[in-house]
C-alpha cells in the first residue's frame, strides 16, 4: 500500500496543523486521521519524535496543561508555514490522491474477497449436486450436524483470533480507524449474505 506522506511532508503538515491552533500530541494524530479519512493513523512513537526535532529547531514551543503537553508554533515557525505555502497545497493535493488510491485498494481487496468467498459457495453446491447418490435420510441428518459443528467451530475460531489481533494491536499502541472498523463490518456482512444465498440456492 502506497504511503499516505512523502519524506518531509509530515514534518510540514504538523506544521500546519499547529498554525491552526496550539494542539497536545493526541489531537494530532487524531487530527491527521481524521484529515486522510482514516486511511492513516501514526503512532505516539511518529509523532512526538518529530515535535522534539522542531522543537529544537525553535520552530515549536510546549507548555504543560495539567496532564497534557501542548504544542505551538513560534514566529519561526510561522513564517516557515507561510513561507512554504505552495508545498502545502501540493503536499494536499497528494494526500487526497493518496487518500482515494487507498480506499481503491481497499474496495478492490474486499472485492476480490468476496469473489474468492463466491467461488468457494458454487463448488461446494456444485459438489453437493454431483453427488453419486443420496444418503439415507439418517446419515443426512447426522452430516449435516456435523458440518453445523465445524461451522459454528470456525465461526468461534475466527472470532478468537479476530479479537486477539485486535487487541493486541491496540495494546501496543496501534489505532483503529472508524473507516478501518466500518470495511471490516461491510465485508463480514457481505460474506453472511452470500452464505445465506448459498444455503437456498
């Protein structure tokens, strides 16, 4: 996947987002995701490195607010923002292409597995049709518990590891994106109605 920022233009947009107003470390980043839609969400350990560096370049100050550190730009910086105004509006430009180039990326990956999930249900019913001959009503009955219990079992597994993944990635400090949430929703939706299709046709 392609990056949201090209090298420097973070530095620039922090800049930018600071001349806005004075913001803590947590506005930002969530300034930032909120700006790319959610496509890009940088951690604590992106962030505050940089403000550090412009701080030592006399391009920020930081004032402690109780249990917040907030960020403000000096006269320096200022006048760097101003002085690079035409960089932003292209750093911009390419970040609402890099924007839609990503959301592309992610429509076609659901996209595809979706059709991967489709060709799976149509062998499989096709298999069922071109079965050599029926079973007894008794042995249907007890093949179609078991496939319910290995169903249900993969259902609990993927639910497991779903919620582990996610866990563990919000523990070491990583971000979920409301967009992020809402493609995955999408795509489980997706797969329950075709499973439902596939069980009547």
């Amino acid at each position: 996947m392609a990056p949201v920022f090209s090298h420097g233009d973070l530095r620039l947009y922090l800049l930018s987002l600071l001349d806005e107003s004075p913001r803590h470390g947590y506005d930002l980043m969530q300034a930032l995701a909120d700006r790319t839609g959610g496509t890009y969400t940088p951690s604590a350990g992106t962030i505050y490195p940089r403000l550090a560096k412009l701080e030592e370049e006399g391009l920020v100050t930081k004032t402690v607010d109780g249990r917040k550190t907030i960020y403000a730009l000096t006269d320096a910086g200022r006048a760097e923002v101003a002085a690079r105004a035409g960089e932003l509006e292209g750093i911009q430009s390419d970040l609402a292409d890099s924007v839609r180039l990503i959301a592309q990326e992610v429509r076609g990956s659901v996209r595809e597995a979706m059709r991967s999930l489709r060709a799976d249900l149509a062998a499989a019913s096709k298999a069922d049709r071109d079965a050599p001959t029926p079973p007894r009503e008794d042995d249907e009955r007890s093949a179609t518990r078991e496939q319910l219990r290995r169903a249900e079992a993969a259902v609990t597994e993927f639910r497991t590891q779903v919620r582990a993944d996610m866990r563990t990635h919000v523990a070491r400090g990583g971000q979920l994106s409301a967009s992020a949430v809402d493609a995955f929703i999408e795509a489980m939706d997706a797969a329950a109605r075709e499973l439902t299709r596939g069980l009547r046709g």
